[in-house]
C-alpha cells in the first residue's frame, strides 16, 4: 500500500470540482492507500480528506501554523503534521508520498505540481507525478507546454515525466506504479 500526496484547491470552486476530490479521496481509502494533503478541511482539501476518512482511509494533513485558520486545519486527521513554515510543510508532504496526483487548483497547487515535475524530470526522485485532469481544466497549460517544447524550451523527456489521466482508477493505478 501506498503514501499519495494530492495537491488541489483551497478556494471556493464548482461542485464537480468538490466531487472529484471526494471521489479520489474514496477511492484511495478503498484501495488501502493513506491520503497525505495540505492538511486543510476546506474546499477539494477538505472533501478529499473527509471523503477518505469516511471511506475508512488515513489522512495526513501537514499544515503551516500560519494557515491553521485561513485553511481550517483537518483536525480529523489521522494525523496532523504542523510546521513552522510553507518550505517544511511542502518538504514533508514530499517525503512521505510514494506518488503524487495533482487535481485542479490554483496558484498554490500548480506552484506543487511544479515543483514535484521538475524534481522528478532532474532525477531528483523517482516518484511517479500524475495530473487528473478529467474535466480538461489543464488543456490550457497542456496546450502552452506543448508548444513550448516545438521551441525548444521543454523537452520531451519533461513532458514525459507527467501523467495525465483521465478518471479517478487511471490517476491511482499511475501513482501506484513504481
Ligand atoms: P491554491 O491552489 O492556491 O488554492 O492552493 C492550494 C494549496 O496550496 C493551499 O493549501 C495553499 O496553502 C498551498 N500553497 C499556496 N502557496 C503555496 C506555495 N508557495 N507552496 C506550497 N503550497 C502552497
């Protein structure tokens, strides 16, 4: 069994976006997968979180103290991690995953999904980096990257270091696989 680390949105968002997250976080309980996330009970961290919990899952929310009340801390964690900055909390949410999933989000999510990509495209671990992308809110981003490489500024084997998926089984059974 495996430690996924999902990184998804703080603020308020549509309900398919709330339900994605609560599906993940379901189904990874379902499959004896602990839930490691940011630790916060609010928008997709939080029906991620719950959602694993009711499933009989184990969250890990690791959470700054700064953001204890902007991002409603999880209390209901299993366990609840907290740091003193966002550069512990964000190199302890990487240590204790086996994989990543990143789902919609805004600035803070996409700064984590970065940051895991290029770390794992510079050989700097060997986790697998999936972005569940089911709605095509990232077809944006895709798109840009793409052509970014057509100018030699990405390269393929960048581009080949993420998986994207397209529901919920493929997200898990690509961050799984190791
Ligand atoms: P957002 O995608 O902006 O809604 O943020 C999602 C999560 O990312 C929240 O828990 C934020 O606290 C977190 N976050 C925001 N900025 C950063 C950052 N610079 N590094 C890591 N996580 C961040």
């Amino acid at each position: 069994m495996s430690a996924i680390c999902v990184y998804c949105a703080s603020g308020p968002v549509e309900q398919r976006f709330l339900d994605l997250a609560a599906d993940l976080g379901a189904a990874l309980a379902t499959a004896g997968h602990t839930v490691v996330s940011g630790g916060g009970n609010i928008s997709m961290m939080g029906a991620l979180a719950e959602s694993a919990r009711a499933a009989g899952g184990t969250t890990v929310g690791i959470i700054p103290r700064a953001l204890m009340e902007r991002e409603v801390a999880d209390l209901g964690a299993d366990e609840l991690v907290v740091t003193e900055t966002m550069r512990e909390r964000k190199r302890l949410m990487d240590d204790r995953a086996d994989g990543f999933i990143t789902l919609p989000g805004g600035i803070g999510t996409l700064e984590e999904l970065f940051e895991t990509w290029t770390a794992g495209y510079l050989g700097m671990h060997d986790k697998p980096v999936v972005l569940l992308d089911p709605f095509e809110f990232y077809a944006p981003l895709l798109g840009w990257l793409s052509d970014l490489r057509g100018q030699g500024f990405v390269s393929r084997n960048a581009l080949d270091r993420l998986l994207v998926a397209e529901s919920v089984p493929m997200a898990i059974r690509f961050a799984t696989a190791r």
